[in-house]
C-alpha cells in the first residue's frame, strides 16, 4: 500500500478517471508533488491526457478550453497558496458559462493553516460562491476520498439536476510528498472501471410558455442555452456564440432598434450580452418577454427584469407580413454591409470578421475574443452552418482567452482558429509557450492589431469630450512587435491585409499567429454612419 499523500492522489486520479475525465492539467509545485507523479504515471497508461503548464492563471483557461470543447469535466490540478487564487477567473468564467471545470488544490495539513507556514492560506472556501461544491478528501484514501471526487464530478457536470458548473476538490497532502520504493498500486475499489457511485442524470421537462403563438414574434438567443426548434419564417437575431447564430437573419443587431419592425413579444433563448438595441428591445415595456427555459436548469437572463415567464417555447406562427418585413430589412441592410466593405468605408474589424468566417471550411472551430472580435462577428459576418463557434461570455473578459483557444482546439476533430485583439493576445501571452512533451493543437490565432483598446472607441469614453484622456487611459497603445513575441515563443508568423487565404485554419501547423494591422482612428464615426444607413435603408 502507498503512503498516505501518494495513496490519496492515486486514488482520487483514478476515481476522475472512472469518472469520464480524459483530459488534465497540472501546474509544477512541491506540495502537489503527489498529484503531479499520479497524473503522470496515468498518462503513460493511456488513460487520461497529461497537459502541464507552468502559469496557473493560463492553466486554469485551458482547462476550461478543454472542458468548453469536450463537454467533459476537467481538473486543472495545482499547489497551496496563491497557485490556488490564481484559479479564480478561470472558476468566475466557468460558473457563468455552465462549464465543469475542477480546481483540484493541494493543501498543507490544516493543524499548519495560521501558524506561519510557507505557501499556507486558508484554502477551504476560497472561492466562495463561485463553485457549485466544494469539499475537501480525508487525508488517508479510503472510500470517502473516491465518493468525494464523484460529488465533484456530478456538481460540475450538473448531473444532481443543478446547472454545471466549476467546482472545488481540496486536498491536504502529509509528507512524504513523493512515492517511496514501498509503494504499491492503491486498490481499485468495486469491481469494473465504473465510478464508485452510479449517479443517473436528472432531466427536466418544462411546461410550455404561455404566450401568443400567433403574435408577432422576434427571438433573442445569447451565448448558450438550448438549440430551439423554430420555423424558417420566425426572425431570429442570435449573438455568434448561440446555438440558434446559423439560422439568424444576418444584420439583426443592427435591426433591434427599427420602430417598423417592432414586435409584440420577445423569446429570449440563453444569455444574450452584446447589443445594447437588443438590451433596449427588452426593456421596453409594451414588450411581453418571454425566456426558454434552459436544458439543465441553468438560470434564465433577464438585466432589465421585464421576463414574464420562463418555460419551453411552443410552435411559433407570426403573421406572414411581419416575418417577411424582417426578411426584406435585413437583406437591405446586407447589401448597405456589403457596399461599404467594398468602398473601404467600413472598419477593418468588420470586414475581417465576415471575410474570417466565410473563409472557413465545413468542420472549423472558431473561438472568438471579447470586446470588438465577437462584436465584429456578430455585426460583420454572415451566420453559417459548418462552424464551431465559441467564446468566453460567461463573464466577457480577454483574460485566458489564448489558453481558451488552446483546449478547445486540443479536443477538437479539425482546425482551429482564433479571432482576437492584440490586448487579448498580449493578457495571455503564457498560452503561446508549451513545452516539448506537451500535446500541440492545430490552431491560427488571428490577431486584429490597432494598438490598444478599440472597443472604447465606441462606449461612451470615446466621445469627443474626452479625447484629451482617452489614448491613455482607455486606448492603451503598447507598441509591442507580434513579430518578436512569436519568434520568442517559437511559433510562425505573419503579417495579412485580410486576404481570405491568410486567414483559414489548416490542420497539421500547430499554433501561428495571423496579425491583420488596422488603425483606431475614425471607428466610432465609421459604425455611426453604418448604423444610420441601415436605419434609413441607404
């Protein structure tokens, strides 16, 4: 039998591996010494895929790439103290999202907790509301250590009937940190390679909403929530990362606002977070809106607090002449899109992301930056089935956004590519560096460089009022080569205008950066003047 820190480690690797757990990341650290030589020993067996990164903040993003692609739960195992802490945005990301993301922690004995001891902080609770669990495993393994790791595993994936979600295994490890010439295999438990607690998924059947099926109808779908079944005519304006995004009228952001294509009610599917017209569509009060329930319960989006029910959506039957209205507005404002890609009047950000999405073939997966890069999408690129799109709208931030990109692409059948700005790039520069024994994904990042912040070019900080500010402390130019960071992370390179062959995903590359240069001058003025045009159908 294995020593007590090294038999508990074993144990719990192997209860996530029954557990469905195909993919770990570990980061290096002392006290988590004993995870790191179990997770080893049961990637050379072939039973789970060992990716070690030495940035715990990066870790944590690419666990939850690896989650957000795979639709399984991964561990992203670390050491005490503030190795734990860094976790946090990765868990904050993962909650909002519904992603089964597992901080594994390990920790010193709790008799050491508030006696001095180096790299010792109260563990326990640290991320506060922020998990759907959080427990700790005895300090010998036993049966409660592996019926520990199966509660973790089911609250994360959300099998109990609760949304998934980021959880929180803590783990006191004693010394000997390291596996002594005694140490033999921990036992295996039950018979079979099945988890040491069976627990069979809750299903919900939500009753109908009670709205008009004949009014007229628009549906807002935001990042996740359930792929609807909804008739060909009902007008869908779906944000990028939504189920419903392929069946979307293409320039709906931009139509929110028009009073001529007013609606009657609203369905919102998922989280929607992008546009502020859509944002106003909900608000307004002479609106009845209505919310789809979501498939694991997950909580339903409501900012202005105008949803009347919540529930699973009926067959929809709009009048034939508001549909066809929505239709017409939005194939005029495609071509007012298009008209000004073609003049150079539009940004650079725009155009890319339609020429970007477009260019990709059947079976690409597209990982999109906060900010501008999903915006640019949204209100750019035509929707399009074949395409894998994802992106961090739990919580919207650039942080992780490269080691989001990376996991996603290591669990995806096919090529990868990113869309991001060159601050979301450079908030996440350790995503570029894996070492010589870490498995590589097929993955082109494609950065829009303009130097600094250009979404706020479009809030309210990029008023003229404020411009003797504004370059400072909002546009935040950095200066740095893209050039020279690539060649420092031993990656390929290389400078576009847009053309489309630049910017498709090819298997078997690894991971290049594509860098499209742009300005930020004139940005603010340039979506003003779309957004008239197309309210005014010029």
């Amino acid at each position: 039998m294995a020593g007590t820190s090294t038999a508990l480690a074993r144990m719990v690797v192997d209860e996530l591996a029954r557990c469905g757990v195909r993919d770990a990341v570990l980061c290096p650290g002392s006290r988590n010494a004993p995870l790191a030589f179990a997770l080893h020993d049961a990637d050379a067996t072939g039973r789970i895929r060992l990716h070690v990164r030495t940035d715990e903040r990066t870790a944590g993003f690419l666990a939850l790439g690896l989650a957000l692609g795979s639709g399984r739960p991964v561990p992203v195992a670390v050491t005490s103290g503030t190795a734990a802490a860094n976790l946090h945005p990765a868990v904050l990301e993962a909650l909002h999202s519904g992603v089964a993301l597992l901080a594994v922690t390990a920790d010193r004995p709790p008799e050491l907790v508030g006696t001095g001891a180096s790299q010792t902080i109260a563990q326990a609770g640290i991320f506060g509301g922020a998990v759907r669990w959080a427990g700790a495993a005895d300090r010998a393994a036993g049966p409660r250590t592996r019926s520990a790791v199966v509660r973790a595993v089911v609250a994360a994936t959300g099998r109990s009937g609760t949304p998934p979600g980021p959880v929180h295994l803590n783990l006191p490890f004693t010394e000997p940190l390291v596996p002594g010439p005694d140490d033999g295999p921990v036992p295996d438990g039950r018979a079979g390679d099945r988890p040491w607690t069976d627990v069979t998924a809750v299903h919900r059947t939500p009753a109908p909403l009670p709205l008009d099926p004949e009014a007229r109808t628009v549906v807002v779908a935001g990042s996740g929530g359930a792929d609807v079944d909804l008739p060909g005519d009902v007008p869908v304006v779906a944000e990028p990362s939504s189920p419903l995004w392929p069946r979307a009228l293409r320039t709906g952001p931009w139509l929110a606002g028009r009073a001529d294509l007013r609606p009657d009610q609203v369905v919102v599917v998922g989280r929607p977070t992008l546009h502020r017209d859509v944002m106003r569509l909900l608000g307004d009060p002479e609106i009845a809106v209505y919310a789809a329930a979501g498939p694991q319960g997950e909580p339903w989006a409501d900012v202005p607090g105008s949803v009347r029910a919540v529930g699973a959506v009926p067959a929809l039957r709009p009048p034939a002449g508001f549909t066809a209205r929505w239709r017409d507005a939005d194939a005029a404002a495609s071509v007012v899109l298009d008209k000004a890609f073609a003049a150079g009047d539009a940004t650079v950000g725009l155009r890319l992301a339609r020429d970007l999405v477009a260019a990709q073939p059947d079976g690409t997966q597209l990982v999109l930056g906060s900010s501008n890069p999903v915006r640019d999408v949204a209100l750019g690129a035509a929707p399009r089935t074949g395409v894998t799109v994802r992106a961090n709208r739990g919580v919207a931030g650039i942080d992780g956004t490269v080691s989001t990109a990376v996991g996603a692409a290591l669990v995806h059948d096919g090529p990868t590519v990113a869309l991001l700005g060159d601050l979301t790039l450079l908030h996440d520069t350790t995503g570029l560096y894996l070492g010589p024994d870490e498995p590589r994904p097929d993955l082109t990042l494609v950065v829009l460089n303009d130097d600094g912040g250009g979404i706020f070019h479009l809030l309210e900080q990029g008023g003229p009022e404020h411009a003797r500010a504004f370059e400072r402390v909002f546009g935040t130019p950095t200066g740095v080569d893209l050039g020279a960071l690539a060649t420092a992370a031993g990656i390929a390179h290389t400078v576009s205008d847009g053309r489309q062959e630049d910017l498709v995903a090819h298997a078997g590359q690894g991971i290049r950066i594509t860098e499209v240069r742009a300005g930020r001058d004139g940005l603010r003025a340039a979506h003003a003047s779309l957004r008239r045009a197309i309210r005014d159908g010029e």
